[in-house]
C-alpha cells in the first residue's frame, strides 16, 4: 500500500474515532452541565431545591439502569444501528428539555436524555474495541477514560457561560447540534455492521462469568473511592482549610484536569505493558493516593491535598484503561455491547455507592448530624476516617486482582479485529 493509502485509512480511523469520542462526550456532559444551572430552574418555577433536583437525579437514574439494556441491545440489533438510535433519542430528548414548558416536562426529558446516554456511553465504548486493533486498544481506552473527564470538567464551565447568555434553556439547546452532528459522523462514517455475527448473543449469566466478575467487582470500589474525593473534598477544602467557593472550585478542577491530561498516556502504558501490569500499578497509585488523603492534607494543606490527587489520579486513568482493555480484549463480538453496559453499570453503582455509603462515613467521622456547624477539627476527622476506609477498599480490590490472575487461565490470542 502506497504513502497515500496509508493516510487516506488514518485519517479515516481519526474521523471514526472521532464521532465515537463526541457520542461519549455528550454522555458525560449530559452528567455535569444541569448542575450549574439548579438555581435559576429553582427561580424559573418556583420549585424547591429538593424538587429541582430531580432534574440531575433522574437523568443519572435511567442512565444507570439502561446501560446493560443498551448493551443487550447492540449485540441484538447491531452496534452502529442502535447507537444511531441512541443518538436520534438523546438529540430528540435535548430538544424537548430545551423547550421544557414546566418542570415536570423536564424531568421526563432528562429521564429520556438519560436512556439515549446510557446508549451513547455503552455502545461508543463497545464500537471502539470493535473498531481498534489489538497493538492500539489500549490507546483507545484511554481517549474514552479523557473524553469522560473531559465532559464532565467543561459541564459546569460551560453551563456557567450559557447561563448569562441564553438563560437555562440554553444548556441544552447546545447538546442538539453536538448530537445531530455525531450521528451525522456515525452514519456517514462507521462501518455498516456485520449482520452475519449478529443473533441473540450469549445470555447474561453466561456473559457474567468468574473472569468478569471480579473486574466489575473492582471497578465498582474505584469509582466509589473516586467519587468520595468529590463529596468529601468540598467540604474539608472549605471548612477546615476555609478557602472561599471560588478557591474550593479550583483546587477541585485540579483531579478531572489531570484526568484528561493522563486517559491517552495511560492507554499507551496497557499497549506497551499489558492490562494486568498497568492495574496493578494503578490500583497500587490508587491506594496510595487514598492513605495520603487520610493525612497529608491536614498538614500540608491545600498543597498537602494537591499531591495526594495528584497520586490517586493518574492511578484511577491507569485502572481505567487497564481494566477496560482487560475485560473487553477477549470478548465475543456479539456478547461486546453487554460487557460494555455491564463496566458502565458497574462503575455508576460505585458512584452512586460513593455519594451515598462513603458520604455516611465522613458525617459518622465528624460526628455530627449537622456538618455545617462542625470544627474544623471535627471535619479533619472525618476525612481521616473516610479516606482510611477507602484505602482498605483499595487493599481489597487489589487482593481480589492478585486471586483473580493467579487462577486466571492463558489468554487465547484472537484474530478477528
């Protein structure tokens, strides 16, 4: 094949990469963008906070429950015609937010934004290890793990620029191009699917097998520890280090900017190491980072908090990358959109599970109902606590790791990507 062939096939796989990364983009922006705006929904009608809030809840829910349903559906009816169909709803879905003529209307939206999501979540990642070469999935991985950082960091931005600009409305009268123009690229540039490897695919119980299992397993304890870092953090960066909210902020882009920084590098590290290696060190990063959490911050403070997310980040884009190749590197092609859903399934029960269980935890440690009148030292306690508790997590998880490749048996190389 001549130089020209070459590139004309490159830059051919950089456009398809290209609208697979803009339908997981839109995935994670849908996650962050409607926060900003909770406020001037609660003002546009009259609602409580409480009642607002369905509109960040029920997108996350149906988002969370679709994605194993979204898989099954991929394999069932083909990746690329079901993604499209994911594309048309979430645009179809963003329209209808925009437009929202009471608050009711938008919340059934989002729920549906939601559904579209979880398809666009599940099913890029699924035509991404279809599409990659075994020499480059690792890559490919790693630019999922930075496009989700990605969107979830310019959420809140870019929610605070289109606020002044186009009121509330305009948060999601922003997502219907981006998504029309990914499904444009889909359709125009993703290869037709193989109808021939398309069937009923494997049952889920046979797809949720010992191998799988321990992997989701650990997938769900990184996200929970990871989503601890952004329920705690505030907290321990406002009122026991009393920054003010602008300098809360800061320090808190500090972890998704070195997420998007590190997704393609950690990537390069699987292809060049292999996914068992590279999990491990980033389970081992994550550990770490976690016991630096539980003490350096109180003493080094704000300087003390920056090193140790700066340790625990990097971990969780390695694990990332890692675990995602592993689990999906040996795949059938028609059980790949149901692995895809179950990963995505297992790491949004964790965050849920990080919100919710781990939050507990640091009110128990400080030892109040009440955590906005706490002391200082009070709040430095239940940081402590939590984040003790997370780095026993990531003990587990890397024990489970270590029984899981010590019985693990050889990998089958395959040939049919």
């Amino acid at each position: 094949m001549n130089r020209r062939g070459k590139s004309n096939i490159g830059a051919s796989q950089g456009w398809v990469t290209a609208a697979l990364a803009l339908s997981a983009l839109l995935a994670s922006l849908g996650t962050s963008i409607a926060n900003i705006a909770l406020p001037a929904l609660a003002q546009a009608f009259q609602a409580p906070f409480v009642e607002v809030q369905a509109v960040v809840v029920a997108y996350l829910a149906t988002l969370t429950v679709s994605v194993v349903v979204a898989g099954r559906l991929g394999d069932r009816f083909g990746l690329k015609r079901v993604l499209m169909a994911g594309l048309a709803l979430f645009a179809a879905a963003s329209l209808s937010c925009a437009v929202a003529p009471d608050l009711r209307f938008l919340i059934g939206a989002r729920a549906i934004q939601g559904m579209g999501a979880a398809i666009l979540m599940t099913l890029s990642m699924a035509l991404m290890r279809e599409l990659a070469s075994e020499a480059r999935m690792g890559r490919a991985m790693g630019l999922l793990g930075t496009i989700s950082a990605l969107g979830t960091a310019l959420g809140p931005s870019l929610g605070g620029l289109l606020l002044p600009l186009a009121g509330w409305r305009g948060i999601f009268w922003v997502q219907v191009p981006l998504a029309v123009l990914a499904l444009l690229l889909t359709i125009l540039l993703l290869p037709a699917d193989d109808h021939k490897a398309k069937g009923n695919g494997p049952s889920l119980l046979a797809v949720l097998n010992h191998r799988l299992v321990p992997n989701l397993a650990v997938n769900f304890i990184v996200a929970a520890v990871m989503m601890t870092t952004l329920v705690v953090g505030p907290f321990f960066l406002g009122m026991a280090l009393g920054l003010h909210p602008g300098g809360v902020g800061l320090v808190m882009t500090v972890g998704p900017a070195i997420s998007i920084l590190g997704g393609v590098p950690a990537g390069k590290l699987v292809d060049g190491w292999g996914s068992g290696r590279v999990l491990m060190l980033g389970l081992g990063l994550l550990a770490v980072g976690a016991v630096l959490l539980a003490f350096l911050p109180e003493f080094a403070g704000v300087a003390g908090y920056v090193a140790a997310i700066a340790v625990l980040t990097p971990g969780y884009q390695l694990f990332q990358a890692a675990n995602n190749t592993q689990v999906l590197a040996d795949v059938d092609r028609n059980a790949r959109g149901t692995v895809s859903g179950l990963l995505s399934l297992s790491r949004n029960a964790g965050l849920i599970a990080g919100a919710s269980l781990m939050g507990a935890v640091f009110a128990f440690g400080v030892g109040r109902a009440d955590i906005a009148s706490a002391s200082a030292s009070a709040i430095s306690g239940g940081m402590r606590m939590t984040f003790l508790l997370a780095a026993g997590l990531m003990g587990a998880a890397i024990l489970l790791h270590a029984m899981m490749r010590h019985h693990a048996p050889t990998p089958i190389e395959h040939s049919d990507v």
